[in-house]
C-alpha cells in the first residue's frame, strides 16, 4: 500500500467517524427512543440489538467485490440525505419518533450511495435493506395489525382444542375454560413472530443459492410459518391451563416461555425445510 493509498484510507477513516458523531448527535433522542422500544416490555424488535451485526457480517462477505469497484459519489444520494433530514425535522416537529427513525433509515441509504457511489450500494443491496428491520412501526399501526392478530389466533385455539372435546369458549381474544378465564395477550397474537420471521425469512432468502421467483417464494413463506407457529402456540398454553391450572401458563412461567421459544425453532426448521426443498428442485 502507497503512502498516497494510506493516507486516504486513514482520511475515509476519519471522515466515517466524523459522520458517526454527527449523526449520534442529531438523532439522540431518535437512538434512545429505539432503545426504549427494544427493551420495553411485550417488545416486538427485542432483535433490532443485533440487525446492524447481521448488515454489518454481509457487507464484509462482500468486501473483495467492493474493493474492486472504483468509489464514485453519487449526487442520487445526496436527494435522499436531504429527504431523511426533512424527515427527521418533520418527526421531531411532530413528535413522531417512527418517523425520525424510518428517516435514519434513509440518511444510511442516502449516504451510502453519497459517499461510495450506486455500484458498490447495488452490491451491499440487502445488508442496506436488511437495516430495515431494526426500526419499529408505530404502535399506532402496531395495534392495527396485531388487533385482528389476537382475536385469528384466539378463535384457532379455542377450535383447535375443541376438537380434543374440551369444553372451551372464545369471546373475542377471551377464552373461557374449566379452570378459569384466559386473555390472548399481545405477546400471543403473532406480531412478535410475525416480524422477526420475516426478518429470518429474507435472510434465508438472501443466502440460499436460488432463481429470484423462489427466493421470493420463501420470503413470503415466513408469512404462514409465523401465522402457523402461533396458532400451535396458544392451544398449548389453552391445554396447559386446562390440565395444570391457569398458573402454570401465566408470562414469565416456564411453559408460557418454553412455548415460544418452541415455536421460534418449529418455523425456523419449516423455512430451513422449504430452502432445502426449493434448493433440491432447482438441482
């Protein structure tokens, strides 16, 4: 390496952690909100942690591509810089941390095609694309979707154990059985698994040596495993209940826990089963 090659290397060094400051500084309250939401309680991004790890890990599988691409600036980005910050403006004269974080989002794409140009952005497409997953929706929309979620994943429940013939009724996302009366939370209505399959999804997509049409086919199939695995869920926290008492499947129990965790890894195998299958019919 060339004193000239060093010197601008140590430059782009410089620069990347004078841009960092800049943006912890104008997006504090943005970074802090963010990680209110990941910690908070009935979290639905307790993954966003380790999103930027996961962008971060396939940008480097790409670095011997990117050094090969010559940097060039585009002027594309810098729109998309100045669209984010006006964003940010508007989220923070409105009060909408959403929006002030989906504006974060776009400073990073914004920059990244700035600084180091369309090549080598279209290279590092889905690590870019990926960091999406790392900003919450607003709770408002949060409600909205994980509303129907509750009362789909209750009335599956109470028709799935009925089957079993035991006497159980639902009401809306209340479900009433011999022991007691059971409340489908929002841990419980599928949003949670919903979201971060789909991040798993796109990941298994992303990795798996596909045609397009099936990596689309598999992205999309992390729709019905979350539905699926929820639905498994809860008519084992009904018969839980029903056998062992309302106690033993309470938040926070072992079995309330051990069932997600157990659902987690029963649609994890369906998306890895699937990838291996379209990877099978494609050989």
């Amino acid at each position: 390496m060339t004193d000239t090659q060093r010197r601008n290397k140590l430059v782009n060094i410089v620069g990347l952690i004078i841009i960092g400051l800049l943006i912890t500084l104008t997006y504090k309250a943005t970074l802090i909100w963010l990680f209110q939401r990941y910690i908070g309680e009935d979290s639905y991004y307790s993954h966003g942690f380790i999103v930027p790890f996961v962008s971060i890990f396939f940008i480097y599988q790409q670095k011997d591509r990117l050094k090969r691409i010559t940097q060039q600036a585009s002027l594309a980005g810098l729109c998309v810089v100045l669209f984010a910050l006006l964003l940010h403006v508007l989220g923070t004269i409105l009060y909408i941390f959403s929006l002030s974080g989906f504006s974060l989002y776009f400073l990073i794409i914004g920059l990244t095609l700035f600084l180091f140009g369309v090549e080598r952005s279209r290279i590092i497409w889905f690590p870019l694309f990926f960091l999406v997953f790392m900003f919450p929706l607003p709770m408002a929309v949060i409600g909205l979707i994980s509303f129907p979620m509750k009362i789909f994943a209750a009335k599956a429940g109470v028709f799935l154990v009925s089957m079993l013939g035991i006497p159980v009724h639902g009401e809306g996302f209340n479900i009433t059985i011999p022991a007691g009366h059971l409340l489908v939370g929002n841990p419980c209505s599928g949003l949670r698994s919903l979201i971060a399959f789909l991040a798993l999804g796109s990941v298994f997509a992303y990795i798996t040596p596909l045609s397009t049409g099936n990596k689309w086919i598999l992205f999309l199939f992390s729709i019905p495993v979350a539905l699926l695995s929820n639905i498994i869920r809860v008519p084992i926290l009904i018969l839980v209940s029903h056998y062992w008492g309302l106690e033993a499947a309470v938040p926070d129990t072992l079995v309330h826990t051990g069932s997600g965790i157990f659902v987690f890894v029963f649609g994890f195998f369906l998306l890895f089963l699937l990838a291996r299958v379209l990877e099978r019919s494609k050989k």
